[in-house]
C-alpha cells in the first residue's frame, strides 16, 4: 500500500532519495503477539524491513480487535469494530495468518514456520506456549538459529510471574504512581496513573533493542537465544533518574503534579487563552524570565536567589508570578521566552499537538491506503535515518494473507489450505 508522510496542511511531503536495502531485509519475525508490547515491538522491526507474520487465533485474532473504544470509520461513517486503535497502532505493515494453536495440525504449522523464521516474538502467560508445544526448548530444537523473545507482565520468574499484566497495574507496582499526581499537600493528591500506556510501550520498544542485539550476536555465533522481557523489569528501569536518587540514599521521592523537583519555577501556568509550561530552575534562566515579567529586581529576594532556595519557597513565589504569566497569550510569550533563553513549552491537548507546525514540519503523521475507509492516518516511526527511511503499509485485515504464506512460505498446495479451513485449523 502507498503511503504519505503527512506534512503542513496545504505542504507537498518531500520526495525521498534513493532506498537503499532497508537494514532488517531477509530477517523473518513470527508476531505472537497482543494488545500493545508485543505488536509495537515487531512493527519497530517491520518499519526498517523485517518480514513478519502476525499469528492470530482463527476467528478471533489479536485481542486488540475487540477493544473498540476507539475503532476506524467506513466511508459511510460507521465504525469498522474490527479495525480498533489499540490494533491500529502496532501492526502495520505486517502480514495475518491465522492458526488455531490448540489443533495438534496447527501446532505442526507454527513448528514449519518456526523452522524458516529468525526471530519469535510472544506475549502469553508463563507456561501457555508449552501447551501448545511451541516453547523455546521445543522451537530451538528445531531451529537453533531461532531468536525467541517472550513478552509478560512480571517475568518468567519471580513470585508473581503468573499474575497478568496490564500497564496500569505495573505502573502501580514500579514506583510510577507514587510519583505521578498532585503533591500530598494540594487537593485531589494521591497516586495517578501517567494517562499514556507508557511501561507498555517502553517494553516494546526495548523489547525490538534485544531482539536486534540477539541478532548482532547471532551473526556471531551463529545460534538463538532465549529473551525474557517484561513490564516489570521495564517500569523501573524507566525511571532510572528518580530511582537512581533512591539508591544513592534511601530517600522517597513524592508527588510534585507539574512541578520539577530541584528547581524552580518549573510547572504549568495559566496565561490568558491556555496553558504553558516553564522550567526556569537555574539562576540564568529565572533572572531572564523575571526580565520578561517586568520584575527583574525579583531574583535579589533573599528568598529566591539561589537554585534550592527558590525551591523551597516555591510556594511563596508562584504567587508573585502567576498574575504576570496571566496576562500573556500563549504564543506571543513562548516567543519571548525562547528569545530569552526560558524553556518553555505550551500545554497542548492532542488536537493542538498535531496541528502545530513542528509536529507537522517533523513528519509524526502517516497516512495510508485502507480498502474501508478513505483516511487512516497513523502515527510515523520516531527513528529518522539518513539513509534507511521506514516503510509504511495498513495493518492487515484478519487472516488477510493466511493463502499467501501457507502457499507461498511453506508450499502448501490451494487444496490442502481448504482442508485446514474446513478442519478450523487455519
């Protein structure tokens, strides 16, 4: 499927260079993969020229099909309840076969596939893949070369290795709700949850960083290995400068809402048509914005002249400051700040983020051709490479090339692929 990197509103994208043979070209992934981690972990794979074949359950497929609180329209305006966001996100330019894993004839399929295949990629409870007879020991036995990375919520060890996993729950576990939400001092404090599914996606993104090491190491020694990834390990590991502090000296880090703990000022402010943030903690920076507040005699306060004592008595200075931001527009004080040398940023909805002119200069949009509806715009690889653009193409459909990889990867015969239909394996 063609697709197009979405620019300004009325801009022509940039015509691309010469291709040159995309980095991950000849590597194989089989995606067993549901939901977020897993699936965003094979895409990153796919976008820079993987083959990978998304396996899904006959009939049913990835879970993320039925998640449908936000789905694709049609041209007629209806929601395509198949085609979900959660789905939409993770599986482009993949490849959908579709195999019922608990027939024993299924089980011989994905053991075929394992055999031509570099990497395995899975998101299932300990313990299920070795009901179907798909675990590394059996799959390596087959395909020493294999690469096979399982994807879980806590691990496959460790106590709680058999609980599920869901981000919201993880984040609750590794510290991020103890420090995401209002202070403990302001009304509504209490544990939050970061509103991104953000431990889901960090996995997946490392969750493809150690797929490709394995590769790098297996050009090596010419062998698989086994990866064991999880949103446990991920969800602290992600917090790695909040934590590092606990490590040094045993001190509990709180809840700061917008703040930045450490400096001052350094949180969201009202101006007078919406919000922006500012982060004026060092003393060059607070010197330059209270210029730009009118108040440049402002840093002489014994209270605030210095990094941690302006800190400390953040909240005796942000009423000083706030009516002055107040009485700015949004745009005509980022400009000022920027000029200054004041970090700022505007507090921006996701409406706001993708029509503002950076988001849209830096190319974060993709749209693609899908056969139900006339607009799929989706969100584009972050990783810009001179020389190895991503490519793009629509998720596919349930069991949309089950023929063309029974047929053409494995060789199966038109009649023998009926057979399997009709016995409900494929």
């Amino acid at each position: 499927m063609n697709a197009q990197a979405t620019t300004g509103a009325h801009e022509s994208p940039a015509k691309p260079g010469p291709r040159a043979t995309p980095p991950l070209a000849g590597v194989r992934v089989l995606d067993l993969g549901r939901v977020i981690a897993a699936p965003l972990a094979s895409q990153m794979l796919a976008d820079y020229g993987a083959e990978v074949i998304k396996l899904e359950r006959v009939g049913v497929g990835d879970d993320a099909r039925k998640m449908t609180a936000g789905c694709l329209h049609d041209r007629n305006g209806e929601k395509i309840l198949t085609e979900t966001s959660i789905l939409l996100m993770g599986n482009r330019n993949k490849k959908s076969l579709t195999i019922e894993f608990s027939k024993r004839e299924g089980q011989r399929l994905l053991h075929k596939l394992a055999a031509v295949s570099d990497v395995l990629i899975e998101n299932f409870v300990p313990g299920t893949m070795q009901r179907f007879n798909a675990d590394y020991d059996t799959l390596s036995a087959i395909n020493p070369r294999l690469i096979y990375c399982s994807v879980t919520g806590w691990g496959q060890t460790g106590p709680y290795r058999m609980r599920p996993g869901y981000d919201a729950v993880l984040q609750a576990a590794t510290g991020f709700m103890s420090v995401t939400g209002p202070r403990d001092d302001l009304p509504g404090a209490g544990p939050a949850r970061v509103g991104a599914s953000v431990i889901d996606i960090a996995t997946g993104m490392n969750t493809a960083f150690a797929v490709m090491l394995a590769l790098r190491q297996r050009d090596f020694t010419g062998e698989g290995q086994y990866i064991d990834m999880c949103l446990h390990d991920n969800g602290i590991a992600m917090q790695a400068d909040n934590v590092q502090k606990y490590l040094l000296n045993g001190d509990l880090i709180g809840r700061h809402g917008t703040e930045n703990y450490g400096g001052a000022p350094a949180r969201v402010f009202r101006t007078a048509d919406g919000e922006v943030y500012i982060i004026a903690g060092m003393s060059n920076q607070f010197a330059a914005l209270c210029k730009v507040l009118g108040v440049p005699a402002l840093p002489e306060d014994k209270r605030f002249n210095g990094v941690m004592t302006r800190f400390n008595h953040r909240d005796e200075l942000y009423p000083l400051i706030e009516p002055l931001i107040a009485k700015w527009n949004t745009a005509e004080l980022l400009a000022v700040l920027e000029a200054a040398g004041v970090p700022g940023a505007a507090a921006n909805n996701y409406r706001q983020v993708f029509e503002d002119p950076h988001t849209r200069a830096r190319a974060m949009t993709v749209h693609l051709e899908h056969p139900q509806s006339d607009r799929l715009d989706v969100i584009a690889s972050p990783i810009k490479m001179s020389k190895a653009p991503p490519r793009y193409s629509r998720p596919p459909l349930l069991g949309e090339h089950t023929d063309d990889v029974l047929g053409g990867l494995l060789g199966m015969s038109a009649a023998d692929i009926q057979r399997l239909r009709d016995d409900g394996v494929v």
